[in-house]
C-alpha cells in the first residue's frame, strides 16, 4: 500500500504540473497568434 | 536612471514583458535542475523514518506545496493591494497570475496530506482546523478566478478580484497557526525559523530544495502568464 500512497501523492503532482505547463503553452500560442492579426 | 525609476519604467505592462520572458526562462530552467536534485534527495538520499517508514517521502512535495499555497495567496493580495491603491494595469495582471497556480499548489497540499493521513492517521480527511483552513484557501482562489471570470469588464473584474483576495488574506495566519491555536490532529511546524529543525538533515535539504523549485516553478508560469495577459489585454 504504501506504493500506492506515494505514486499517488507523487504522480498526481506532476501530472498537474505539467497539464498546468500544457495548457500555458497552448494560451501562449493562442494569444501570440491573436496579437500577430491584430 | 535612478533606481526607483527603473521600477516605475518595469511597471509598464510593454517594457515588463520582454523583462519576464528572459526571467521566466531562467526559473524554469533553475526550477527542474533544483526538482531534480531535490528527488533524488528526497527518494533516495534521505533515510527511511523509523517511524513511518516510506510513507513519509511525501513530506518532499507536501510541505513545500503548502508553504507555496500560502506564500503565494499573500504575494497575490500583495499586487492586488498595490493595483487597488495606485491603479496600475500590471498589478492586477500579477494578482490575476499567480491565482490559478496557488490553487493548483492549495490542492497538491491537500491531496498529498490526505494520501499520508491515511496510513498515519487512519483517514483521508478530518475536519481539523490545519485542514479546513486549507481547503478554505482553496476555495478562496477558486472564487477569485470565478469572480474574475465572471464579470466582462476588466477593471471591475480586477477590482473585485484584489478587494477578495485582501479580505482572504486573514486566513493565511489562520492556517499557519492553527496547529498552536487549535488542539489538531495536524501535527506542527517541522521547521521553524526560531528552533532547530526536529529532522535528519538530508530530509530537510530535500525539503528545502523541492521548496526552491516549487518556488522557481511559479515564478515561472506566473510570468509566462503574465506575458499571456499583456498580450491579450494591450
């Protein structure tokens, strides 16, 4: 069990992160390319 | 250029955003090296507690997620304070910024704590006062980016959102003392910056060093953030 609780604790954290870099890079691009039209 | 001049030159959303790229990159960069270094401490340096066995290692992301959600809830109602006051664009956009990642580190804190309160506790979650401050915080970010969100006008959304975040402000002393005003499962502060440490100095440096990345990570994305803002609103 307690490899459960650590790659639970340990593998959400980064998954969350790195979705949180994910969806970051997609606004970045969205709105460099909204500037570019304007 | 003086140097107070300089920082009023900086608070110009257009000389700021070429400033925060050079800096974002440069955390970023900082922030995987010091992750790295800080797991494998963590992982594999620091020596198994006597006590808990393994478990514990989720002390590495844990306390430095908690100390992130509250540090970054007052740096927030910082810039909001300050855009409220003197009425600058970039306040508000900093304010604005750091929300979204405080309520990601705000959560992490909560899930890890319930993933080690189950073997050492017993359960995954109590009404304890260390506990239901957090998850208040949590919600407080939730609301500051809902409110936010929900008004179309941006300098409206960006008052209400910095008068929120002021007033949420007073639970982050509720949080930190809670485990001494309160009689809490939560057990207490493990650092402390008036007593010695009660841990095996390898734990703390890899405590320490996730604490820098975690750190170096929201500088990061906040700043990343910050230019997405400029972008869209200028």
């Amino acid at each position: 069990m307690t490899a459960f609780y650590l790659w639970g604790a340990y593998g959400v954290t980064f998954v969350l992160l790195a979705a949180e870099i994910v969806f970051l890079a997609r606004r970045v691009r969205h709105a460099q390319k909204a500037d570019k039209v304007h | 250029m003086n140097t107070a001049s300089r920082w009023f030159w900086f608070a110009s959303p257009q000389t700021f955003f070429p400033l925060a790229g050079t800096v974002a990159r440069w955390c970023a960069v900082a922030a995987a090296l010091l992750a790295a270094a800080g797991l494998y401490v963590g992982l594999w340096l620091a020596p198994t507690d006597a006590q808990q066995g393994e478990v514990y290692r989720i002390i590495f992301i844990h306390v430095p997620a908690a100390w992130m959600s509250m540090f970054i809830y007052l740096v927030m109602a910082f810039w909001a304070a300050v855009g409220l006051a003197f009425n600058t664009r970039l306040s508000h956009m900093m304010a604005r910024a750091l929300a979204p990642t405080g309520a990601l580190f705000t959560f992490i804190a909560l899930w890890t704590g319930s993933l080690w309160g189950k073997p050492t506790w017993g359960t995954y979650w109590v009404w304890d006062a260390r506990l239901t401050s957090e998850l208040i915080l949590l919600l407080l970010y939730l609301g500051f980016i809902a409110l936010q969100a929900s008004i179309d006008d941006t300098r409206r959304a960006d008052r209400a959102g910095a008068v929120l975040a002021i007033v949420g402000a007073v639970n982050v002393p509720i949080i930190y003392y809670s485990v001494q005003w309160w009689n809490t499962l939560h057990q207490g502060a493990s650092v402390s910056l008036t007593k010695a440490p009660s841990m095996a100095a390898t734990m703390l440096g890899g405590m320490l060093l996730m604490a820098l990345a975690f750190w170096l990570y929201s500088i990061a994305v906040s700043l990343v953030r910050v230019r997405c803002l400029i972008l869209e609103r200028e």
